[in-house]
C-alpha cells in the first residue's frame, strides 16, 4: 500500500504575464513557479511531469486524433501515514530531541599502531645529473651504464 496521494494538474500551455521576466522561457518558468506554489499550500509535493497520449476526436464527423498531454504529478503523505508518523515520534523520540533518553557516551577506542613506511619508499638515492654529450668527445669512463653495442644493418654481398 502506498504512503502518498497522488493529484495531477494539465501544465500550462501558454506563459501568463511576468513583470520583469524578457523571454518566454523566464515567463514560462514563473508560470510553472506560481502554478507549483499554489498547489503547495495545500501540502501537496511537486512529484514529477509526464507526457502522455491522449486520443480525442476534433469535430463530430471527424476520426480520432492522438495529441500528447503535459501533466504536472504532485503528491502528499496519506492523513492516516501522517498520524501514524505523528504517534510515532511521540513514542521514540529521535536522540537529541526533547524528552529523549541519553546513552552514555563509549569511550573512545585506541587507535591501531601505524605501520612503518618500506626504507625504499621514503629514502631515496639523491639524483645526479650525466654530464652533457658533445659531438667528437668520447665518454666519460666513470659510467657505470651498460654499454650495448648496436649492430650495424648488412648490406648486400656482406656476411
């Protein structure tokens, strides 16, 4: 069983008149504004818009004709679920609140040991810069950087 009621409304075809609204969006939308405004002061929550088919016949000898139809769904908690939430916030207070029971407070719990952090990650190898390479000079014999050797292609009648 649902909690709610529901009502729909047809929603505007046209924008009514706007002091200070320019464009027919800002007309339209203080339209809506003002329709929804006054559907909620009687409680009602704006749910939701759908657009739905609706088959109607223009003129009498004339066949039938789909058109859409916006709708605007609003809808509010049944009176009964009303009470019965009422009755309950009367019986369990919510803590904090009036009239409410206060628990104890726990104590607070130690905190877990925190790891220690792996050597490598936080200790580093300070970084040294390789001196630059110049065209005609060989290299510096202090690098300990493999050497690889790279095989020239083979050109025909080589072996």
């Amino acid at each position: 069983m649902s909690g709610y009621e529901y009502k729909v409304i047809a929603a505007p075809r046209r924008a009514g008149r706007v002091k200070g609204a320019r464009t027919d969006r800002d007309r339209f939308a203080a339209t809506l504004t003002e329709l929804i405004n006054e559907v909620a002061v009687d409680g009602w929550e704006f749910y939701r818009s759908e657009t739905l088919p609706q088959e109607v016949r223009p003129g009498m000898l004339k066949s039938r004709v789909e058109r859409l139809e916006s709708l605007l769904v609003f809808r509010r908690p049944l009176r009964s679920a009303r009470d019965a939430a009422d009755s309950l916030a009367a019986r369990f207070p919510l803590p904090g609140e009036a009239g409410a029971p206060v628990a104890p407070a726990a104590p607070p719990l130690p905190e877990p040991p925190r790891p220690e952090a792996p050597r490598h990650a936080t200790e580093r190898e300070p970084l040294r810069r390789a001196p630059p390479l110049r065209v005609g000079e060989p290299e510096p014999e202090e690098s300990n950087a493999p050497v690889i050797k790279l095989a020239a292609p083979k050109r025909d009648g080589e072996d």
